[in-house]
C-alpha cells in the first residue's frame, strides 16, 4: 500500500467531498475517486458509503481515520 493513498483518504475523510479532497489535493477528482476505489480494493472493505456527492464513512473508515493519520496528514 502506497502512504499517497491514505493521504488521499484522510483528505476525502475530512473534507466529506471527492471534488472538496480533490481540490485540496490539486489532482482531478475522477483520479481521486479511482484511488480512493484502489484503496478500498487493496484493504478489501469499503471505506465509505456514498450519498450522492457527499462521503460518509462505514465503521471501517472511521476506525481507519482513528487510527492518528492527521499527525501526517494535517
């Protein structure tokens, strides 16, 4: 697993919003999408559940967020 990809999800997870994450990241928001559906792939649970645009995190993306990523990535 590549360290980009939980940045990526930390910045999804806290914006609430790929195009919101995408912006922040100064990358497209079809390509973070694709990552974060990478991510998702390689741990093999679903992160978040998706609302129309807006992201809501399953119980595995909060424990994953939880797990202190903001000492990196804030």
């Amino acid at each position: 697993m590549e360290l980009r990809l939980l940045k990526y999800f930390w910045t999804v997870a806290t914006a609430g919003t790929v195009s919101k994450a995408a912006e922040q990241l100064y990358i497209t928001q079809p390509t973070l999408s694709r990552q974060i559906k990478e991510l998702e792939r390689e741990l093999d649970t679903q992160l978040f559940m998706r609302d129309g645009k807006k992201l809501i995190l399953t119980e595995d993306g909060q424990f994953l967020k939880k797990l202190r990523l903001r000492k990196f990535y804030s």
